[in-house]
C-alpha cells in the first residue's frame, strides 16, 4: 500500500517535472533561436538527467535498504542455525563442548579407565 503511494505521488511529481522541463526548453530555445542541434541536444540532456535524478537516487536508496535487510537477515539466519545446532547436540554454551573422539580423548579415557 506504501509502495503505491509513494509510486503515485512520484508519478505526479515527474509529470510535473516533465511540464516545466518542455517549458524551459522551450524558452531556452525561443532565445537562441541559431542553437545548433548539438547544442539543443545537450540541454535537453542536461534537463532531463535533472528531472530523473530524484527517481534515481529513491530507487538506489531503496535497493540499500533491501541489501541491509536481506544481510541482517542472513546474519541472524546463521546465527538462529549455530543457537539451534548447539541445542540440538546437548550443548547450552561453549564451555560444554568438547570432542568425543579422537587421539586426545582416547588417551584421556584410557587414564580414566586405569584408576
């Protein structure tokens, strides 16, 4: 719904945008009449580069924000994953885990089993 709307009312503003962009080429042309077209063409560059800089600089925006969500959102994604595997093998924090097999926990077992 926010997205329409923002939509809308930046479809209004660019239609206005547009309105008084024709209106100053065309007062810019009435007073160089002997404007080649190059010259023309560059300020009709130049106007319209000004008339979408406010869409372009929203839509960057946007695609920001959407790149920081979508990165916190995988951060924490990980995170709920390690917090889920941890719980899973009976680990409530890192003091309690140790490996189970190995070299160094078959030495410590047959100490162990000696006494």
């Amino acid at each position: 719904m926010e997205r329409k709307l923002s939509q809308k009312r930046s479809q209004g503003e660019l239609e206005e945008s547009a309105g008084e962009m024709h209106e100053r080429l065309w007062s810019w042309r009435s007073e160089r009449p002997e404007a080649s077209f190059d010259e023309i063409m560059e300020r009709v560059r130049q106007e319209r580069e000004a008339m979408m800089r406010p869409f372009v600089e929203e839509s960057a925006d946007r695609l920001l924000r959407a790149a920081r969500i979508a990165r916190h959102s995988l951060l924490y994604s990980s995170m709920t994953v390690s917090s889920r595997t941890l719980c899973r093998h009976g680990a409530s924090d890192a003091r309690s885990r140790r490996p189970t097999h190995g070299p160094s926990t078959q030495a410590a077992d047959a100490r162990t089993s000696r006494h």
